[in-house]
C-alpha cells in the first residue's frame, strides 16, 4: 500500500506539470517551433503549436483561446512577435499560470499593435514588407536573412524566405480588448540584435509589464531558432 500511495503521488506531481502552448509570429507558422519542441518534450512537457490563420488579430487570438482552453490542468502560454499581442488577448483565462514573451509585441489593452512602436526608431523590417493585392504582407525573400534571421546559416534564412506565411496588414492597426500580462507572471526573452523589432522597444514592453526579462548577446529576431536551449530554459523557467 505504501508502494502504491507513493505512486499516486508521483503521477499526480507529474501530472501538475504545466502544458505548453506555442504561438508562431508573423510570416511563419507552428513548424518554426521545431527546435523548442522536441526539447520540451524531453523534459516530459505536453507541448501544443497552434496554427494561427493570420488573416485579423481577432481571427488569431480566437483560434489560440480555443486551444488555451482545451488543455487539460494549468497552461504557459508563449508568443513570438506579433504572437505576443495575440496572446496578451487570448491568454487571460484562470487556467493560464504565465506567459513568455519572445521578441514579441506586448501592447496594453486599447493600444494599436504598432502605436508603442512609434517611440523608437523602426527596426529595418519595417522597409523589407511587400504588399499583394490581397492586402498580405510578405517579408522581401532577398532581405530575409539580414532583418529576420541575421544569426541562422543563409540556407536556413532561404528556407523561412520560401515557406512564410503572409499576415494580414489590418494586424499592425488593431487593438487588443485585455492585457493578459496585467494579471499574469511573465517572463521576457530579447535577442540584441533584433532587426525585426526595435530591441529598445522590447525592452520597453518588458518594463511595462515587469517581466522577468532574458537578453541572449547577439540573437536575431528568431532566437527560439538559434538560441533553442536558452529559450526553452526561460520557457520553463515559466512554468515552475
């Protein structure tokens, strides 16, 4: 009996461990989460990778609440890039225990996504968009590697250049409805040499917000790509 009350225990512990979800950026989609994956798993984390559609910020941060509410027991939630404003929407639920921002927007409640953006300089991203008559945008497959993943090997950067996932331009003009962070634990990641996003501005939302806050020297906007086994470290760092 008490070789089986000693197991009950240990199944419950195990079974208190927080499920992971991962929320994909702008231009990508679930997959650019492959190295952070199997690294979670390891360490015995049931992981999700949403697929949001990227067509409105409602549209994104509905998909990523449906999924938030459907794991099972408390939940770190992790955006990257424009992710963070989606999940600053969608991660408010009482089964959230915290949320991990990665080179990620960070807007308050009632604040455009690109309004805070205008305190500091624009990161050169901002001058490598190429619109389509759909009004998508695309990041110009030329300067990919130098303004989104300047710290992967170029035939990586060619890679993410082919397969991107275009976002609707209304994005970066839309409002969050709450400010998950407001209530939530939250933890900071900011690669310094973020070309995407201006690094100050990152580090201004991570202020704000009281973050714990990670720099890791010389990462790119993709740090979960470059970087995995620091970002997995903050992840659970999130989750005890």
């Amino acid at each position: 009996m008490h070789l089986l009350a000693s197991l009950l225990i240990l199944a419950a512990t195990v079974s208190q461990k927080p499920a992971i979800v991962l929320v994909h950026g702008a231009f990508a989609d679930a997959s650019s989460w492959s190295k952070v994956i199997p690294l979670l798993q390891k360490d015995g984390y049931y992981v999700t990778a949403v697929q949001i559609p990227l067509t409105s910020l409602p549209d994104d941060v509905a998909v990523t609440k449906r999924v938030i509410d459907a794991q099972k027991g408390p939940v770190v939630v992790v955006g990257h890039s424009y992710a963070g404003a989606v999940i600053t929407d969608a991660a408010g639920g009482d089964n959230v225990k915290s949320l991990v921002y990665v080179d990620a927007f960070a807007p308050d409640a009632g604040e455009p996504l690109a309004s805070a953006g205008d305190k500091f300089p624009a990161a050169p991203l901002s001058t490598a968009l190429v619109p389509d008559s759909a009004g998508f945008l695309y990041v110009d497959r030329a300067k990919v590697h130098d303004v989104f993943a300047k710290d992967m090997p170029e035939a990586d950067a060619r890679i993410i250049a082919v397969t991107q996932k275009p976002v609707n331009s209304s994005v970066f003009g839309a409002k969050v409805t709450s400010a998950a962070w407001r209530t939530k634990p939250s933890w900071f990641i900011i690669g310094t040499e973020d070309r995407a996003i201006n690094p100050d501005l990152l580090r201004f939302y991570a202020k704000r917000m009281g973050a714990k806050t990670t720099e890791i020297k010389g990462a790119s906007h993709v740090p979960f790509l470059s970087h995995p086994k620091e970002v997995v470290q903050i992840i659970e760092a999130a989750s005890k």
